[in-house]
C-alpha cells in the first residue's frame, strides 16, 4: 500500500521523504492556502522533493473552467494529478482530461456510487473521505470495503486513495482490506511508527547496557567490536 502525506507543508513532506517512505502528495485548497505562498511555487517545490504523484484541485466547478485549470496545473510537472470534486460537471471534466493524458483524482468521494460513476468517466484515482464520513457518525470503512468490491468484481484499474484519515488504525484497517493508497496528514505519518513498548524497550536495553559495559572493558559497541 502506498503512502501519501496529506499536506502542502514542505518542511513536513521533506521529513516524510528523508525516511524513504513517501510515495506520494495531496493537497487542497484549504492546504495550499495555509501555507500563505505562492499556489504555483508551492507546488512546483513539492514535486522536487516528492518521487512519486502529487496532487493538485481545481477550483472551478464549471466544466470549461476545470478542464483550462486541470491543463494547467498539469503542465506544472509531470507528477501532477489534477484533483476534480465529484460533481457532474466534474464527471464530463474528467473524461476529458484523461482523454488528453491527464491524470485525475476524483475528491470529495462519500458514497459507493460516486466512485463507481468517477471510475467510469476514466478517473485514475478515486478518493473517498472517510474521516469526514466517521465524523458524521457514517462508517468510512466500509465504503472503502464497498468501493474495492465494487472494483474487483469489475476489474477495474482506477487506484483507491482513501483519504480524510484520523489516524493510525485508519491506515491499518485500509492496508487490511487491500486499498491501493493512504493520504493522511504529518501526525498521523510519525504515529505510524511509534509505539509506548518499543520506548520502554528501547531504554531498558540501554540502561542495562550503561550498567554492564564495564564488563565488556569497552567504552562503546564500535571498541567492543574492535572496529578502529
Ligand atoms: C484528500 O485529498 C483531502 O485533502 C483530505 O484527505 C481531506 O482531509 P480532511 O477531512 O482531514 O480535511
């Protein structure tokens, strides 16, 4: 499973791309905004550091308005993924940008239709909200549940994103059921790889390492091991 940041921060997606674990970006208008840079130069530094697909939203809801902005944003570098919201405007967009090459993420996914019908207009990648839907006291796991068995049974090829996630068990239970990519913001990227007994662990051997090194008559494990 692949893993995204959900973020425009770029100190943040450098951090997530030193540890080798980033496959990918998303951002939105509310997160490029709360950088307060430059839209294009925002993007543009992503895509630097980024290896793999990077995405981006229109913000017209127009069809003519989204397909000039998808252009656009797509000429910007070749990682970009032009986000389209799920409307029916949005649908005909699609089909069109794709049709030229451009590959687009269907966003603000909340029901099982809305991705059977983003997947028919020719979308890549389909992005269902599930924090959104958890919020709102709807399951957000089971639409993902829905959405695979929906593209399996039909073999289709448009990639699961599943995005608006809370935390790590979103990102397990997702990884369980088999989605193709998980967004989720910088907080829940380093909660992924902590846990409170690999701390407690890690201090214990430590400590008793502290105790007993003078056994061993060495300062450190590089002396102990001879290595000059
Ligand atoms: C996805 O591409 C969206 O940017 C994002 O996951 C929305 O998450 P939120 O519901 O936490 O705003």
């Amino acid at each position: 499973m692949k893993i995204f940041l959900d973020t425009a921060n770029i100190a943040e997606i450098r951090e997530a791309a030193s540890i080798g674990m980033l496959d990918g970006v998303t951002t939105n208008p509310t997160l490029i905004a709360k950088e307060g840079k430059e839209f294009k130069s925002v993007l543009e530094e992503i895509c630097e550091v980024v290896p793999g697909p990077v995405n981006a939203e229109v913000v017209s809801v127009d069809f003519t308005g989204m397909v000039r902005e998808g252009e656009v944003l797509a000429k910007i570098h070749p990682k970009i993924v032009v986000k389209v919201p799920m409307i029916k405007e949005g649908l005909k967009a699609i089909r069109k940008l794709t049709d030229q090459g451009i590959k687009v993420n269907t966003t603000l996914i909340f029901s099982p239709s809305q991705a059977l019908l983003a997947a028919k207009a020719g979308a890549n990648f389909v992005s269902p909200f599930i924090g959104r839907l958890d919020d709102i006291s709807q399951s957000g796991m089971d639409l993902i549940r829905q959405i695979i068995q929906i593209f399996d049974n039909y073999e289709i090829a448009t990639e699961v994103l599943v995005a608006s996630s809370r935390h790590p068990l979103h990102v397990v239970e997702s990884a369980l059921i088999g989605a193709d990519i998980v967004t989720m913001p910088y907080k829940v990227f380093e909660q992924l790889l902590k846990h409170p007994l690999t701390d407690i662990g890690l201090k214990n051997f430590l400590s008793d390492w502290e105790k007993f090194k003078s056994t061993y008559k060495a300062e450190n494990l590089l002396e102990l091991l001879k290595v000059r």
